[in-house]
C-alpha cells in the first residue's frame, strides 16, 4: 500500500478521548448554562430597579396625599389648630386620623400644630380630669384598640418632634416668650 495522502485510507486508532459529538454536547451545555445565568442576572437587575421605581413612586404618591390631607386639615381645623375643641379628639372623627398622617417632625409648620394640639390636650384634661373620656367619648370598651393605636402614634409624633427639633426648644425655653409656650407644653 503506498502513500497517496489521502486522509481517508488512513486507519483510525481511537486513544480514549472525547468524541467530536460529546465535546459539541459540553460546549452546548456550558454555552447554554452561561446564557441563563445571563438571563437570570438580568432578571434579577430588572426586579431590582422594579423595586426601586416602585419605592420612589409610593414616597411620591404618599407625600402628594399627605400635602392633600394637610390642606383639608387647615381648612376644616385652622392654621395652628384655632377652631379644635373637645369633641374633635373622638374616636369617630378625623381629627387625630389626619394630624397622624401628615404630622413630619421636619416641618416646622407641623411642629406647631402639634405643639398646639398638645396644649389643647393639656387644657381639655385639666378642665376636665378624664383622659380617656377625651379620646375615647362615651363607649371606651368598643374603641379601645384604636384609642390605645392613635395615642402611641400621636406620642410617637410628639416625640420625634422634640427630638429633630430639641436645639430650637431650648433656645425658646431659655427666653421667656410667650408665643412660644405652646411649645413649652410640648415638652
């Protein structure tokens, strides 16, 4: 048999290796995990900015309706809290239900109002002596829950208010002023 160069005559010897098909079959499998994780990055990456929008959009939304209920607030309640009198604090009125939702400690229009309604607080309970009839009327029992809900988020409030606000309470509290005992009260 002599030499001719051509391939095909040749005898074949296999040494073990991979065949062409099996290593086709890895390169496929290899190619195929590479792009789902791909696919997978990019869902993860597309949920995250989902998310990220939808945060943005609600802090949005939610401030507008804030700024709605404290125009409503104002109008219904006055600027500073002038037209609130006792029976504003019940539990079937929307008094403390707004003054909750849109009270921001860093506003400082809010930090009045709050100071306000807490000298109210602290005059109705005086002339009166009964707390609990202030905020729950007549018919505590069937509105304890929510009395007991408004009261932490109202005291929640206040508190927070002291606090973004301490360094301008006790510049006031040193001056003796009394446009600023509202305030004082708050404390």
């Amino acid at each position: 048999m002599f030499f001719t160069g051509d391939p095909t005559t040749r005898k074949r010897v296999d040494l073990g290796g991979q065949s062409s098909k099996e290593r086709d079959r890895q390169k496929l499998l290899k190619q195929t995990r590479l792009e789902r994780n791909r696919c997978l990055w990019l869902c993860q990456q597309n949920s995250a900015a989902l998310k990220i929008q939808k945060y943005f959009r609600r802090g949005k939304v939610v401030e507008v309706e804030r700024a709605k209920v404290r125009e409503q607030f104002y109008k219904t309640y006055g600027k500073h809290g002038h037209h609130v009198d006792r029976h504003c604090f019940g539990p079937d009125l929307e008094f403390l239900r707004q003054l909750i939702f849109f009270v921001n400690a860093w506003n400082m229009n809010d930090f009045s109002v709050l100071a306000e309604i807490c000298r109210l607080i602290q005059h109705f309970v005086r002339e009166s002596g009964d707390v609990v009839e202030l905020f729950a009327g007549t018919n505590y029992l069937s509105n304890h829950s929510l009395v007991v809900y408004r009261l932490k988020r109202l005291s929640f409030a206040c508190i927070q208010a002291i606090y973004r606000n301490r360094a301008l309470i006790y510049k006031e509290c040193q001056s003796n002023d009394e446009l600023h005992e509202a305030r004082k009260v708050l404390i």
